[in-house]
C-alpha cells in the first residue's frame, strides 16, 4: 500500500515536472513519409507526427495555418497573373480529398469559394460582418515586375489584329501603349499591396508618432488612386520607417494573419505547394496538379540583360519606380516563408530540408500525376509575335506599340472596332467604376 503511494507520488511529480517543461511550447507537426494512406484535417494525417517544439525562439515561428475539413471553408483570394488558376486546381482537388465538400469538391461550387482580389482588399473580407470566422484563405504573390510583365503579354497576345477583340482601357492600354508608357499609366500597378494591406495599421515604426492604429492608404478610395497609377513609395507609407520599416511591418501584418491565410510564393511554388499541404494537413497527392493557364513570354531578365536595348531597360526601370510598395510586400511574403522553412526544418524527424521534402513529393506525387495526366503536352494558348498590318511588327518587343494610322480590333465597326489608338486612347481614357460582367477589373 505505502509502496503504491510512493509510485503516486512520484508519478504525479513526473507529470507536474513535463508539464512545467511543455509550457511555452507549440505543437508542430512534420512530414514523415509520402506512402502512407491519407485521411484529412490536421491531427489525423498520417503524414505528420506530433514535435514538441520551443517557442520560445525569440517568436520567430509563425502561427501555422489550421484547416478543418469538418468546420473551415477554403477560399482562394485571387491575385491576377500568380498562378491563380492553377491554385484553384489544387484547391478544388483538395477540398474533394478532404470530404468536405458534398458535390464532388468543385471550389466554384461553395460560395465565394474563389475571391478576385482586384476588386475588394482582403483585410475586407477578414473584417466583413458577413464573413465566417472559420472561413481559411490561400493567396499567392509574385515578383511584381515579372507580375506586370505577365499581365501586359498574356492581353497584348490579343493585339495581332487578326480576330475581333472588344475594347477596354485595359486592352487598349496594351496594344496602344509600349510596356514604359503602359507602366505609367495604364498598369494595376502595387495591385498586392492594394489587396493584401489595405487597410491595415501602419504601426507606430511606420507612422513614426504614437498614432499605431493609423491605416494604411487605402487604395480602393479615390484620393489614393495614385497608388494604382502614381509613384507612391515606402517612405511615403511609412515615414518612420522607409523601405526596411516598411517591409518589418507589412512581415508582421502577414505573420499575424499566417494561421487564417497562407502566402505562397509562385518563384517558389512546389515548396510552398508542400509547406500548405503540412500545415493545413491535406492529402500530398490532392496537391498535384497540372499548370492552367500558363504562356511564355518575356521576363524581366530580358529587360536587364539588355535583349531589347534601351526600350526594355527604360521599361525596367519604370515596373520597379512605380511598383515600390508591391516589392515591400513581396519581400515581406518571402521572409515569412522563410521563416516557415526554418521553423519546420526546426523539427524535422529525419533532419531533412524542406528542399528535400519537396523533392520527394515531386518524385514521388507529382512527376507520376502529371505524367498519368498529360500535363505537358497540354496545349498552350499561341503567342504570335507581328501585328497584322504592321510590317516587322513584334508585340514581343516591349518598345513596340501600334501606328497610330493602323485601325486595330477588327470586325464589328458599330461596336468600336476599326479604329486607330488615338481615337481609341480618347475612346477610354479611364478605367470606368463599374464594369460590365464581360470585362474584367483594370
């Protein structure tokens, strides 16, 4: 009897003892393997195991992002030209693997399930009455000058004058416009920042008084349209801080926001494909998926390293002087993912690096799915490099713009086509405040 007591005792003082050890500290789970069957949500995945880790680490270790599959609804914020289609294709797969979708896991079907983010902030949507606290977002970001670059190929692809194309401030802007003067002054320039912080309090670093709950400029008013169009820099934000300020700031909005949305990068997609998949506990083989909606095109390395002389350096340097705030963001998101890449290897039963852990996935899921699917022979939307009428007319050249004797969007006169640019810059000077469903936001 006395001897079972003392077993007691010393039983509960080893549990008090783990206990006081365990306090502070944060469960994280990691990757383990890629064969085992897989059910859903967090605490169930067999491609996780339970670590506990110190975090006390100088809180360097953001919050991870948490999906329930039995009480989150996945939504995607939708930022133009990052990969957006693609994520919709994994998120649609994922969400049918993890059951929580009752009509076959199509991300269209729940609504709201996919958010354009060229139309409200998504500090909006976290902040709205309306908005269901268990509601779970993905986002990606982009290099902004690659960004832009994207945007203004994939439509100015549409500029050869061989089909009719309805005219828009924005189509106009890129058949009409070379990528400097497109940059200046038809661009959705900063259209991250605008999205993901608008806003948000600026901070005491930034306001550089003691007024931490100022906002930030809020691009969707009128006032801060020079945002979009203007040349708007950090040290405008953030007085107190500038560009590094700035960039700590908008790390620590994203950090705070890190376990209800996850930010990945498209530069560094495949790792922040794995790194969603652990933390949100999905099924790896949901998240293999097949590229939509991708074209070659020139990038900014053909600016830089001078392919297109002059024009492409002048074009250079003009995405990077107008789109100052979206590099803050964008180097912000990169140092949270960073961080994350750190925090897991931190813990990582084998000692493996993310690096490692998404090449096995590759190997292992990916490669074998887009094989068994044909994702690389899939067919590409054509990029025709001349311009009907234009003799040596490159729309790959980014100093190239159409005559303005040249009538451009053929066909269907009585609906603008058949004009030159002057009469069509005139036409649609400004992106106008409510759109037709058929035309896409500016």
């Amino acid at each position: 009897m006395r001897s079972s007591f003392i077993l007691a005792c010393i039983l509960m003082i080893f549990l008090g003892v783990a206990l006081l050890i365990s306090r502070g500290k944060a469960v994280v789970k990691v990757a383990d393997g890629l064969s085992a069957s897989v059910r859903t949500g967090r605490e169930w995945s067999p491609y996780v195991q339970t670590q506990a880790v110190d975090s006390a680490s100088d809180g360097q270790c953001p919050p991870i992002f948490t999906f329930d599959s039995r009480s989150n609804h996945l939504r995607h914020y939708h930022s133009h030209k990052a990969g957006g289609k693609t994520v919709n294709f994994i998120l649609s797969k994922a969400q049918m693997a993890s059951g929580s979708s009752e009509d076959g896991g199509s991300l269209f079907s729940r609504k709201g399930g996919e958010i354009h983010g060229g139309r409200k902030s998504l500090n909006s949507y976290l902040d709205s009455s309306s908005n269901s606290s268990n509601a779970r977002y993905v986002t990606f970001l982009r290099e902004p000058s690659s960004k832009v670059m994207s945007r203004f190929y994939y439509h100015r692809a549409m500029c050869d004058g061989s089909d009719w194309l309805q005219p828009s401030f924005k189509a106009i802007g890129v058949c009409c416009l070379s990528l400097e003067d497109y940059v200046k002054k038809r661009a959705m320039n900063n259209n991250q920042y605008e999205g993901l912080v608008a806003g948000q309090p600026t901070g005491k670093e930034c306001a550089g008084t003691d007024d931490s709950n100022r906002e930030a400029p809020t691009v969707f008013e009128d006032e801060w349209e020079i945002i979009r169009r203007g040349k708007l820099t950090p040290q405008d934000v953030c007085p107190g801080g500038g560009r590094d300020g700035l960039i700590r700031r908008i790390e620590d909005i994203l950090s705070d926001l890190s376990d209800t949305v996850f930010f990945g990068i498209v530069e560094r997609w495949d790792e922040s494909i794995f790194l969603l998949g652990q933390e949100g506990g999905f099924d790896l083989r949901s998240l293999a998926y097949c590229r939509k909606n991708s074209r070659s095109s020139p990038g900014p390395a053909a600016l830089r390293d001078g392919e297109w002389g002059y024009a492409g350096k002048e074009a250079l340097a003009a995405l990077i002087e107008y789109n100052a705030l979206d590099e803050a963001v964008y180097q912000a998101a990169v140092r949270l993912l960073d961080r994350k890449v750190a925090c897991f290897e931190m813990v990582s039963p084998s000692k493996k690096s993310v690096a490692l852990y998404t090449k096995q996935w590759q190997d292992e899921v990916l490669v074998p799915f887009q094989d068994a699917n044909n994702c690389h022979i899939q067919k590409k939307k054509p990029y025709n490099p001349t311009v009907r009428g234009v003799p040596d007319g490159k729309i790959v050249d980014p100093g190239f713009f159409v005559p303005d004797d040249v009538p451009i969007f053929v066909g269907q006169a009585n609906r603008g086509g058949n004009r030159t640019c002057p009469e069509l810059l005139q036409a649609y000077p400004k992106c106008p405040k409510r759109m037709s469903k058929y035309l896409e936001p500016c």
